[in-house]
C-alpha cells in the first residue's frame, strides 16, 4: 500500500509544477483552458491571442538571456493590464489572454505600446487577435483557434495590428486546408489547367508570344482564383511542384505545334521567388526542355528580382546557364497565373 501511495504521490508532483510556465509564471496552456473552461460559463468574455512577430531578432541580437528577460517583462505588462484573469504562455512568444474589460482596444493598445516600449530599438510588432465567443460557444480549444486565425489574419501586414474574428477567416482556412490535401490529386486528375494569353507587341500591335496560365477548375468548388492556390501553394511549399507541372504542360505542346508545323515564337512561364528556395530551378528546367526536345528560344522564364536575391548562391554558382542556356526575362511579379 505505501508503495502504491509512493507512486501517485511522485506522478501528481510533475503535474502540479506544468500548471506554471517555468520562464514567466503564467498559466501552461493545459491550466488556462482549465480556468477559462470554468469562467466562460459566468457570462461573455473576449479572448486576446498576442504573438511577437519579429522577436527571434531580440535572440539574434542580444540572445537567449535578454529574449527571456524581454517574455518576463511581456507577462508583467499582461498582468499589470489585464488583472487576475486566466491568461497563459502558449510557446516561444505568444500568449493569450481571457478578459472581461469594457474597453478591450483601448486596453490592447496600452499593453502594445508597453510591450513595444520594452525594446524600441527593434520596432517589436505586436499582433492581436481578438474573438468574442457567440452564445453557445463554450469550446475553449476552437475559441483560441479562431483568436489565433485573426492574429495570423494580418502576420506580415504593417498598417494592421489588430484583428476581430470574422466567419470568413474560418472559410478561408477550411479553403486552404483543402487545397494543400487536394494539391496532388489536382495535378494527376487535370484539375489544373494551362491555358495561353497572347502577347502583344505595343508598337505593331500583333501578336508576339503567348504566356501560359495556371486554372484550377475545381469539381467541388468550381473554379478557384490563382490569387487564392498560389500564396497558399507557395506557403505550403507546393508551388514549385505547380511551376514544373505547368513547365512540363508547356513543353509537351510546344512540342506537338512543331511536330504539326505551327508557327509560334515563344511561350513565356512564370516561376516563383519560392520554386528557388525549394529546388535547384536551373537543373529542372533543363530537364524538362531536354526531355521534349524543346529549343531555348522558345521558352521564356519570367522570374522576379526578389527570387535571384533570396538565391543567389545558386544562381552566381550557375550563371553560364542564363548566357549560353535560354533567355531569362526579369520583370514584376504578377501573379499571371490568373
């Protein structure tokens, strides 16, 4: 018997210690669904989803020490702000907070300015979500979601600190999930689609060239805007997949209208600043170009200035390519895949 009592004594101790965050002495995530799941049935409340976006550069700066000091100070100034309501350390450098307060902006700018106040050197941006439960909505895990769906709503945006949930984040993230579990299932049933759009010359008006175009005729949901699969394929780190599949399109027709003896001059494809972080571009392309046959002349690849600088090391190691290989057009990035 004082055996068995030995054990559950040393299993409750681990326990009781992961209800503090070891670093800041806020709640662990499992404690503050515990404290809101008991406070949510008082009455509406609004829950804060605050995420540091740039705070790996206090690390690099100044380094561990310092960003730990500097996430001590954040869970004072929550405290200080917020009182004694159930409000927690999720990772690294988010944290929630369930309140009640009248004024919830007015608030979440004072706890902005004192967090930002902190570390002015570094301009720290401060994101908020913010999701007041609807009636009904008790679910304390799908609450943070939606407060974090808010945050993550405006990640990257520097005219936006703050966001409301609204239904519409929900869709666009059900949307999203679907297009990276169907990405390959696309490419294999011919969802995708290339088409062409001419290119005119402005000074003779005719026809120059055609660009190639990416569709995705879903058979759920119909067609979608390449606005709307590329960024999410370029986040997923899908989109080179997308890029070589429609080189590869390009190619097989190029191949068939010479093989007919059609006349074409060019047809210009767009790759992503992404594809050349995710795969050696170069070789690919190559690749493809040989296996149809395809002379360089007739291929035109439109990159951005952003993609030779966020790999340069590829393409200074690869150079020789562009001059003796094919014909490389730098121009803006304009998502023409629409």
């Amino acid at each position: 018997m004082e055996r068995e009592t030995g054990r559950k004594l040393s299993l409750s101790l681990p326990f009781r210690q992961e209800r503090r965050d070891e670093l800041t002495g806020l709640s662990t995530m499992t404690a503050f669904m515990e404290q809101a799941g008991r406070e949510i049935e008082k009455g509406a409340a609004v829950f804060l989803y605050f995420n540091m976006e740039n705070f790996r550069l206090v690390n690099q700066r100044d380094g561990f020490q310092a960003g730990n000091q500097l996430l001590i100070h954040i869970a004072q100034v929550l405290s200080d702000i917020f009182g004694a309501v159930p409000m927690a350390r999720l990772n690294d450098d988010r944290f929630v907070v369930m309140t009640r307060a009248p004024h919830v902006t007015l608030e979440v700018e004072r706890a902005r300015t004192a967090i930002y106040e902190a570390e002015p050197r570094l301009s720290l941006v401060v994101k908020v979500g913010v999701y007041e439960p609807e009636a009904g909505v008790e679910d304390i895990a799908l609450i943070l979601d939606r407060a974090k769906l808010a945050c993550d709503s405006i990640k990257g945006m520097y005219d936006r600190d703050i966001a409301w949930f609204d239904p519409s984040m929900e869709e666009a993230l059900n949307l999203r999930t679907y297009l990276v579990t169907h990405f390959y299932e696309a490419l294999e049933k011919g969802w995708i689609e290339v088409y062409y759009q001419p290119e005119v010359r402005a000074l003779t008006r005719r026809v120059c060239g055609f660009e190639a175009l990416a569709r995705w005729r879903d058979p759920e949901r119909g067609l979608i805007s390449p606005g709307v699969f590329v960024p999410v394929l370029e986040e997923a780190h899908l989109v080179d997949r997308l890029d070589l599949y429609v080189l590869q399109r390009v190619c097989e027709d190029l191949q068939r209208i010479r093989r007919e003896g059609l006349d074409v001059t060019h047809i210009s494809v767009n790759l992503s600043r992404v594809d050349f972080q995710l795969n050696d571009m170069l070789q690919e392309v190559e690749i493809i170009c040989r296996a149809h046959g395809v002379p360089r002349e007739f291929l035109h690849i439109e990159i951005t200035e952003s993609a030779l600088f966020f790999s340069a090391r590829p393409c200074r190691s690869r150079a020789p390519w562009h001059a003796a290989r094919g014909r490389t057009r730098s121009s803006r990035w304009r998502r023409r895949r629409s």
